[in-house]
C-alpha cells in the first residue's frame, strides 16, 4: 500500500525498474483537456539519462503510451493510465548480489519489509525508474496548472558544494534547458561538471539542491491544519529516492534570523495585496498568499559508487564486499530536476482542484 | 477540510485560540490501553506558556479532559474526543487589528480563503495553541510506542544561530527537561537564553532548530513510493505552525558530501544488520531500516514582535503601521519541542500500526 | 478506526450511550454558513424519544452545543465540533448483564473486537443515541444544501406488515412531522400504531421501512466507478443502526420486471432532459440524473424486547436467559426517520461540494 | 475522481469499453502470495459472453496480463497492474447515437457531468466490461481469504419473478457452474432460461437477484460506527452497474418480522459462541459475527432492449427514437454473479488486513 497520492487529483504508481514496465494512473483529471502521448513524452523525456558527464548509459526508448481516458484528443474525465515499457534490461549484476544491500539503497528495507519477496532487480520499486510516472503525472498537472497561468520551473542550485548564483527569472526560464546540469547559473554549471567528472574519476558520487519555483498561485491554496501546502509539498518531494531535506523561503537560514528580518511587510501593488520580501516562501500558515511558493531539496549523492564498499550477505549473515558494476550517474541532481517539477505541479493541481480553481469540465 | 491526518491512526483538530476549546478526536487506538487525564494533563503542560526568558504570559489552567474512548481506566477501541477550555482570554487587541494583518502570520491567508469568515481572535485555527490538540494525540501515540519499547526525543539545537554540541543520548534524556530551551548542551542553552533576553529587549524575536530521534524502531516501517515514512513525517512536522524545513539524517548537508562520505555501511552487530553510520538517519527508500530515526525541524523567529510593522489595511486597502502589544514568545522554538515530539509520535505510530507491530487490541 | 465519512465534507463522530457525551466533528463546511445551536437542536429533538406509543422514556435534555467552527454566526471554515452531554443514565442493568449478550445488538461483536474493553453500557458505541452525532452533521448538511433549493424528505412508509399508500410531495411534507410514525399516509399509521402497542403489549417488537427522496439534485453528482452516488449513500444509510438494506428507485423489484418496463423514457420538458418515470430512482451510472433520488431502507425490529431470550454468558461460557428489563422503543423506526435524512443530506452534501456546486466560501 | 476503493487492500480502475484496454491497480496485496496470469484469467472467463441463451456474442479472447507486482511467480508487495486489451470492437452504432441516450444506461449523465467529452462508446467506462478489472482485483482477494479458508459463494437466487429454491452449500457449490444461469437450483434454472428466452424473443430483457456468501469469516471484522462490514459491502456492490438493491440476512423483510422472530438466539457449539439462526447475516453492529455473512443484490434488467424506445437527441434537443441493434444479454445475471463474488472478496480481504487476520508478508 502507499502508492497512491493526491485527494482529488491522485496518483497510483505502478511498475519496477526491471519488469514489464514502469506507469501510473491518474484519476480525477477534468475532462476537456487537450492530451496526445508527445505532451508526456516531451516531460519524460527530460529524465532520460544523457550523455553528458552525469548521465548514466542505459538506452531506453521510454515511449509513452497513453491507455485509457483519452478521446478524440480530450480527456474524458476517466482515469488516465500511462506506461513506459522496460528494455534494455540487464538483471545479472543485480541477480548475482542478490542478497548484498548496496549502501544508500533500499535493498536491505525491502528485504526486510517485503520477507524477500520483493523485485531487487535494478532497486525494482524503489529505482529513480519509478519517477518516469511521477512525470507522467505531472506532464498533466503542468497542462492543467497553465491553463491558470501557473508556471512552475525547477533548477539545480548546488552540486558538491558549489553554489549557482541567484538569477532573475527570466534567465532562470532560459538557462535551465542549456546546461547538462539544468542550472540557472551557466558559470557554477561549469565547475559542478568538472566537479562531477571528478567525482567520477574517484568511482564516488555527488550530491546536490535544486530549487523549484511557482508562480501565479492565488492565494487560498492549502488546507490547514494537516494538509498544509507545505506539508503536501513535502509529503511528494520525499517521494523522489534521494530526496533528504525540503525546506520553504528562508528555510533552515530562519535559525539565525530575527522576527524582524524574516517578517515579509506587506504592501499593495496594483490593486492586490503583496508581501515585500518573499522569506516565507509564499506560504502563511500552510496557505499560499499569492507570491511565488519556494522550496528547495537536498538531493543525497547518488548511492552506487564503484568503489568497493562494506556490505553484509543476508543470507549467510556474514560481512561482504560489494562491488558495484557498470556506468551509474555520478550526479543524480539533474535528472531530479524534471522530477521535483512534476510533484510540485502534481500537488498544487491537487490543491487548485480542491480550491475549485480549476473545474471539474473544461470548456 | 484537511484536518485529519493519519491512515489507521486518525488525529482529527478542531477548536480555536480564542474560542470555546481546543481539542482533538482520535481514532484507531487499540482497545486496552490504560489511559487517565493525568497521561495526557503530563504531555500538555510541557508546551504551557513558563516564567522563563522565552515564554508569554497567558496564565492557562488547559485541564485536560477525556470526553469519550475510555472506560474503566482503558481505551475502548473507540475514538477518544480530548480537550481543553479557553481561559484567560482577551480579544481586545485582534479586534481591534482585525483589518491589519500581522506579518509572518496566517491572517492574511486565512481572511482571503475564508472570505473575512475565520475566527481570527488569537490567530483562530492558525495559533500555537491549536497545537495543544497534537500533543494530546502525541500522548497517546508515545504510550502506545512504549509498548514496544520505541521511545521519542526531541530537543533544541539551534537558537539564534548559537548551535548545541551534540551530545549521547543519556545525557539528551536527561538534559531536556533540565532547561528552560530543552537544550540538551546546557552551556549553549545559556548562551541561548542571553540571546533570546537580548532579542526580545529589542523588540525583536529569534528561530532555531529542533532535532528529534524515535529509539528502537523497528525496521520496515513505511509504505512506499508515496507513503515513506520521510514523507508522512515531514508532512506532520510541517503542521506545527513556524516550521519552514524538515530534514532526515545528513539532511541539507549532502549537498556538500560524496557518496562514498554519505552511504552507510552495513555490518552485523548482535545478529541485527545494522549500518555503522546514520547519515540516512534510519531511512533508506522511505523504509525505516533498524537505526535511529533523526529529523531535524527549522522554526522561524516568532511573527509576533513588538517593534513596530509596515502592514496593510484589508478593508480600506491602504498601508498601515501595525504595533503588537503584550507579550509574547520571543522564541517559539523551546515550546514547539513537544510539540515535534507528538508529530513525531502520532506518525511513527500510525505507521507501526499499518506494520501490525502495535495489534488491534491490547491485552 | 472507522469513525469518519465523507471525502471532502467530512463527518467524525465520538461518544458513548452512557459515557460523557455524544459528538461528531464536521471537517469541511463552507466558511459564511448561518449557524446556531437552534439550527442543529431542532433536527436533534426529532430523533428525541417521544411519549408516543413507539418510543422509549429516557428523559433527556440533550442541548447541542457548539464547540467550535462558528464565529459571530456564522461557520468560519474550521472543523465544527458539536456535542449532547448525557444525563439520565443508570447503567445499573448493563452492569448486570456484562457477559450476557442481547439477541440482535453488537454486545457479542464488540466485546469479541475490543477484547471486553468495549464500554458496553447501553449499548455504548453501537446504541441508536449515536445517531444523534449523525442528525447534528445532516442539520448542518441540510441547510448548505437548502442554499441550492435541494431538500431532503424522509417518511415511514411500512411497519410490522402495514404499508402506506403513495402520497404526493406536497402531503408528504405536510403529514410527516403530523403522526407520531413520521408516516405520510394518517390512516395507514393509524393501523401501525395499533400494531405497535399490539407488539409492545406482547414484548415484542416490530420492523419497517423508510423511505427518503432529495429533490433539485442536480444531474452530475456522483464519481464512478466505485464512488457512485448509490454506493455512498448505501454506506452512509449502513451506519444507522437496525438497517439491513437498502434499494434505489424500483428497487429489489427489478426482479420482477422487464427491461421495457423498467427503462425511464427521456423527454424534454421546459427545456431540461427529464425521463417520464422514475424506475431508476434518479440515478444513472452512479450519477443523479436530474429527477428526484429516491431510497427506500429496510429497519429491523427492536432487538431489545421483554420477552425472556436465550443466549449465552460470555465468562462462563455457558447458556443464559436473558430477560430485558424497562422500556424500550417497541418500533424504532419512526425515531430512525430523522437519522435517515440526516445520511441522506450528509452524503448528497458531500458530492455537492465535490462538484463544485456549494462553494468553498458562501458570500 | 472515485475509481479506488479500499482502505489497505486498494483497487484503482481505469479503461473504457471500446478503448485500449480495461484493467485495475491492487494495492496492498501482501508480498509471497503465488500468482500467475492463469489464477486471474480463470475468475476473468468467468464473466465472459457465454453461447446460452443469456449471453451477447461479442467475442473477445480476453488474455489477462499481469504488467507489475509479480516476480518469480509470488507476489513483492508492489502494486499489482493487470489488464485485458480490447479486442473485436465496432464503435459504428454508438457513433450514429452518440447524441441519443439509452434509457436505463448512463449515456445521459455521463454526456452532463463530463460536458460531452466522456468516450460514450459501448457506454465507455460504464460498460459493463470496466467489472473485469474488478474480477481481477477479487481473483487476487479470493487467493488471500482462501490462505484463511475463508470462501465466497455468490449465485443467481430470482429472475424474472422466478424464484429459486434455498439449497444446501455442498448442492450450491456444485451447481453453480452447472448451468448457464449460475443458479443453484436446476429445476428453477431451467424455467429461468425460458422465461429469458421468451423476453429475447420480444425484444425485452429480465432481472434478477444474486445471493453471496461468505463462510468461515471470523467473528470482529468491520469497523463501525461508519466503515461497517453492510457499508463497505455495499459501496463495493453498487459499484456493479445494474444493481439497484442490496440487502444482509433477512433485509427487506424484515418489515414484516418481529423482533422475538428476527432476534438469533446465541447458543455454544464446539466452544464457539455461535448463533441458532442468521437473521442478520453474520453482521452485528456493522460487525462479523462469526456465522455466514449473506448478502443480497437486485439486478435490474439489462437495459439495452431491441425493441424501439423514446429518448432525446441531445444536441438538437428534441423528441428521437432509439433502435438499439446487435445482440445484448438480455438477462445480465449470470455474468454479474462472477462481478458479485469478486466485490464480496475484495471488501472482505481489506477489512481481513485491517483486521490484521491476512498479514503484511505471507511466509
């Protein structure tokens, strides 16, 4: 259980890394939205591993194949069902360290959990494979936000320490597609990647923040006490493997900062009321008060390294040496990214559906 | 809506700072459990306002009362309604401030969602004490988790940028309730304390960070890919109003860190796989794999200051000068240590019970 | 577990027959509602036991109060929590009769659930006084869904054998609260309260059917496939003590029919696609269609009768006679009427704002 | 929205008659149960048009896949997506009438709730075809209550006012796919089968009823006051499109019943607390008793009837009639018997997991 999100716009996940295919269903997209299989693939496709010096080599084609509640272009109301089919598979290496958890990876939880039934091939449910129908899910929240306006951009902001300098959102918008890093800050993306191909050199890894960004969202989204929009943002970014901190505005900076300096004054600018600042990170008390809704997360450096690591053997409960095989992403930070902007799209569509802003027909 | 939280461990909220009462329903506690007033009276009391340096001066009785779930000394199995009754309370200041939002607080947001309908005497539904209601919860969840020998931490790290030296958790355990900032480095709470006394002197108010371990929890508590146990906790955590981020393990450091520095190695101890570090801080695929669960919360500096602010008038829709009287917190963060504690609790035992760890009926 | 109803118009309910009080939490009501304790106590006061043939003595007060969700009149947006305290209890025959389950009652379910830890006293959770939670979540209910012109009307149409004849809507509504059965036929409840004092007289007790039918629902309420709108509201109407089925429209006569017979022919009238009957009960696919929605539910006789029963001793596990003691409803259905409306509203409620059809904020 | 159902063990539905595929997402199947595509396909040919005299003549080879959730032929406590392609599908007629609706199916509130844009072809996702995925789900459920020798029996008890005699479970067993009708009484069946004939010949159709039952359910399952047992089966059975009616042990007549006559004695029989009659259908207080659990459900007669019908044109908004072509069942029941057994299980096995009866891994 567990792998459905959203209340009124929800998201079943289904699928392992190495099985037939990797999906997801969504239910409670209005119908009347224009909706052709390139819409998902052109968001899927943003998570396909490159050539660039982060990316790992698995080939896959990832068409996207829509199977259900589409008609003549439209949605129809009807529960959206969504596939990539798997190829390319290689299960050996994984077959063969069977019962060898790999550090930073979920083998050993799953072991546990599931008594050893679990699909260990390629991390099964728990591979970054599963996030190709997080962006499915997205790609349709996206479509749906835009029709209000919403915009959601998400970017690399730091990767093994170095840190992107803060950009207009302009630049932002035309930077983060130009860069292998999708990084704002065309300068840092440099250094990050000479930081990552050494990384690599060393068989280690690097880990990273990416920011993501909202605008446009009115005021009144969120549904306090519980289903704050900070908390459902979170609740989806830690769904993304490797995700390990969410924080909104100012973040962990507030523990050093006055009342006085993180206050965000509020003033009126044409007509509405805004705030001056933005340290809340467009949220007050768990409801979006009409600025940009901010959040940044930390992004653990990608856990397969090929350096040897210390490992048990489950089954002989003995202590073990694992060695790690083939080309990994040496920096999983990028292709986070389309990742992190397909939950933040898929909850604020939920939250948008909830708040009646975007109807249950479109028209 | 969106105040229930929980699968089979249901908190529901309800009440207001300045209404009748704050309270709380919860359903799903096992039939069995001795339970008084006095276990819940205990929890509640931990967040009344003290005489310290960082505490306000409402004068509240908060008796706790059970009003249903609990018979003969034991819970029933039957959904356990608990409150307290507003005292000690004046509204004079909110109405007259009841078109002048306070900056950093809820009342803009909630006017706007709610059309000018909130209950917005004392900050309504959005108050700090609203979260009387979650420690309620929290009691419970604790007594229940003790059952099975998972016992809950939590404690001050941070306040105004003055950082606790970390300490061994008998040390913690003792400390916490030993200083009025439930600093387990009593020579940083001192330093703490200066610096609230100095903020507060300035009219001004300071944030910090709250971290908070849950012992003996066994592994494979979670339910994966939307339901991990990061991700339900920290959706918890982000309840408690001024929580602005939720880090696990290495959290935002891993930003800085490489793999081969942030995996945990596993090795056999007593029979148990465990890892030999916890920078995943007893996470691993949103699983709980056997170590010590560690969250970290960042709180913001208290909204309420009593220097003066630049606010808007929502009904004449001009700029005005906003002055906050009487006293408040000049640091939230000391009281919303058992608060983090009960959020804490309450979700790692809906997810014990998911897990068939804690059973239907106690006996 | 199992306390609360409803997706976005959310019922929790709490309390015991002879514990503290009786009380439910409504999570999700509009704010700007108009709302008193009259509001809810006139509803309450229906289901109040009568001096009727039908109706049992407990004398009780039962004045409603509003804990919370309401400010200056009206709902705020916040969780309404809403309660009866008891009085009037003398558990004494409860006490007696501990391990002697009732013939018909939950006392041998619960007690086998709850391992004995079930408050058991009057029947505790599962006594018909529960409902009185229901009836204060079906006032509210009713009056949001008033704001639309959607009325719910709830009339015994059989008791003990003796059926009512068909009357049209506006006698219906003038006879029901008229006869102390609630029965919108005066001569046909003339006969089933002869049949109840008959019943009494001989202590036993007889059975019934209700019949409830909403008006101006709206075409388009309802999400299939699994949350139709005669699926939720079965389960809603399950709740009610003493109710062992439920039918829509032509009900378990389709048996009997044939398709041409039982098809509803569409028709255009003053502009609107109406069908010439009504077999389907206003429901088509799972969604209302525009004609009236109308439900028809079975209640059992009064499982607590005078007359001597067998059953078993629980801690002795051996055979008993159980023998009843005071006065009791010799028929419950006319007291079940309001409890049936209050279900009926609630759940059309919820579907309402589901659609978009009552707002999230009344202006 | 509202295509899942279940608490722990969830089902999500999606596909459409004529579109790519019919199929459903299980949640929460415990890991190590063995399943292979034949354990679906077996329940699924079940419901497949026979060559009798009840059945259409669409034929479709209907190959179950199982797409996740399965590996080395036992189940890892993924989520299980399975389907059927859509296969011998000719959407002409439903386009010539895409503006016409059928009386009796859901043509109408389909086109109004989803503004026209839901795939009306062969009734889109209210064809009778979406219940294979619910066949899939209660194959998977049937496996699991089996491990706890719990067995779900459902078979045709009245069509067309034809009444089949009660029969003893050995003589149900046996008979049900004994004859084309799934009726447990042969003689009865046969007279059915004339009766259905007859209304074929005229162009009309028959409806019935459908009993099920559960043997061996422990006594404690179900969570009231709001999730009972009644009100979780019967959300699950109206989920059937045609049903109209579902009633517990002796339901609707329970009108005519006294409370002396419906109670059920409780006596001990082999150390069990049992009852001497099952009245209420193994169901007390929305809770399992230990006895059968016995559920009826109406079927109204299929609606698609040869002979000429009055309906609108939506579009032109103006009097039309309907000519429905091809061959329908004219008698639906049999195949929803195999649809009926399967929301029985699927609701049963979810609240067995809650219950804690079916554990998270099967060992």
């Amino acid at each position: 259980m567990g792998n459905s999100l959203g209340k009124l716009f929800t998201t079943t996940s289904f699928g392992e890394s190495h099985g037939r295919c990797v999906g997801v269903v969504v239910d409670g997209c209005p119908a009347g939205l224009p909706l052709a299989d390139e819409d998902i693939q052109r968001e899927v496709d943003k998570r396909r591993p490159g050539t660039g010096a982060s990316s790992t080599s698995r080939s896959e084609e990832d068409r996207v194949e829509i199977l259900s509640g589409v008609y003549n272009g439209h949605t129809t109301g009807a529960p959206i069902c969504m596939l990539v089919w798997n190829q390319d598979v290689d299960s050996s290496q994984y077959l063969k360290n069977q019962f060898l958890p790999r550090p930073g990876h979920a083998d050993f939880t799953a072991f546990t959990k599931y008594g050893g039934f679990n699909d260990f091939r390629g991390g099964g449910r728990f591979s970054g494979r599963i996030t190709a129908g997080f962006v499915m899910a997205g790609a349709i929240a996206r479509k749906l936000l835009g029709l209000k306006r919403i915009e959601v951009l998400a970017y690399t902001v730091e990767i093994g320490g170095i840190k992107a300098q803060p950009k207009q959102t302009d630049e932002i918008r035309e930077n983060i597609e130009g860069n292998a890093l999708r990084c704002a800050d065309p300068a840092a993306a440099e250094k990050m990647l000479e930081a990552i191909e050494r990384a690599r050199t060393e068989g280690d890894s690097l880990g990273g923040i990416i920011e993501t960004v909202a605008f446009n969202i009115p005021a009144g989204l969120g549904e306090p006490v519980y289903d704050t929009l900070e908390g459902d943002l979170a609740k989806a970014l830690f769904a993304i493997p490797a995700v390990k901190g969410v924080e909104f505005g100012s973040g962990f900076s507030v523990a050093t900062k006055r009342g006085s300096e993180n206050n965000d004054s509020f003033t009126i600018k044409n007509g509405d009321i805004v705030t001056l600042t933005n340290n809340t990170g467009g949220i007050l008390g768990g409801i979006s008060n009409g600025m940009p809704v901010v959040v940044r997360v930390a992004v653990k450096p990608t856990p397969s390294i090929s350096k040897d690591q210390s490992t048990v053997d489950m089954d002989k409960m003995e202590s073990a040496t694992l060695s790690i095989e083939g080309r990994h992403d040496a920096c999983i930070v990028p292709r986070a990214v389309p990742v992190v902007t397909a939950m933040m799209a898929t909850t604020l569509c939920d939250f948008a559906i909830r708040a009646g802003i975007i109807p249950e027909v479109l028209k």
